[in-house]
C-alpha cells in the first residue's frame, strides 16, 4: 500500500449508477428554470418588489442584453449589497468589476497595485465604483427562486453558459 491508488476507495459501480441518477435528476430541471428565470417580470433596484424569494438565483441585465448571474441565500439583502451607495468593494463584485473595466484594469490583482483595497482608495476609481454602483442600479433585475444550495450553483453556472453573461467568472483565485 505505497501508491496512492492503494489509498483510495473507488465507489462500487451501484453507487456510481445511484449518483448517476441523483445528479441526472438535479440537472433535468435547469433548463426549465432558466425559462423561468428569463421570462420573470424584470424590476430596478429602486422598484424591487416587496416578499423577493430568501434564496434565489437572479440576472442583472441592461438593455434587455443579460450581463451577470449571480446566486444568494438573502436575496434582499444581496441586492443591498450589490446597489446601495454604501456597498463597499468587498460586497459588490459586479459594480467592481465594471468600475475596472471603466478606468481600464481588465486583470484583478491580490497583490501589487491593483488589489481592491488599493484601487478603492484611489479617487478616480472610487468615482468610476460609485457610477458602477449607480449603473446596477438602473439595470433590469430579475430572479427564480432556488432553495436548494446544489442546484442552485448548478442553475448558476448553467444560467451564465447559456446567456453568456460577460461578467461572470468561474475561475479559482
């Protein structure tokens, strides 16, 4: 027992066939919540209606052209984060990356000059995150509601592939 095949336990072919089944079953849905998804009433921020769903995937999308996916478990609250002109870099990804894009730093950074708390601090930028934050704003909301944690990251990644939304990123940081 010194290679690491040795080591690990392969799933019995009833077991693999079972999360065959269990996974088939979690996919066959998500093209129907996509539909879902894109045909719910679209709102502002500004309008949002009262009794949102707690747990939700949601789209923000301009000019009817759908730009961003993204998945909570506090819908509401997200939607706060994401919008208000208090969020700070950490709690609105989307506005910060449209705020990058707008002063033209198209590669994030943890380190060096370009990690968020640098770039926050600096006035023009801090300038181009308020318009960003102000552009969410304005954009067309809409949401399904997904209790279910691993369907939910399935309908996300699925939402996002079929729209080809621009703005959003699977990559590991």
């Amino acid at each position: 027992m010194n290679s690491l095949t040795d080591k690990v336990t392969v799933p019995s072919e009833e077991r693999l066939h079972n999360l065959d089944v269990r996974f088939a079953l979690m996919i066959s849905v998500l093209h129907e919540r996509l539909h879902t998804l894109v045909n719910a009433p679209p709102f502002v921020y500004s309008e949002k209606p009262r009794g949102l769903a707690r747990s939700a995937v949601y789209l923000f999308s301009e000019e009817r052209r759908p730009l961003y996916i993204g998945r909570t478990n506090n819908f509401s609250k997200r939607l706060s984060q994401h919008c208000r002109k208090s969020a700070s870099h950490n709690h609105s990804p989307f506005a910060f990356r449209l705020a990058r894009e707008a002063a033209g730093i198209l590669e994030a950074s943890y380190s060096g000059e370009n990690t968020r708390e640098r770039l926050a601090a600096l006035p023009e930028f801090a300038n181009a995150f308020r318009a960003a934050k102000e552009r969410l704003g304005r954009m067309q909301i809409q949401y399904v509601e997904e209790p279910d944690q691993t369907r939910q990251a399935l309908l996300e990644i699925y939402c996002a592939v079929a729209l080809s939304t621009p703005y959003n990123d699977f990559g590991t940081h």
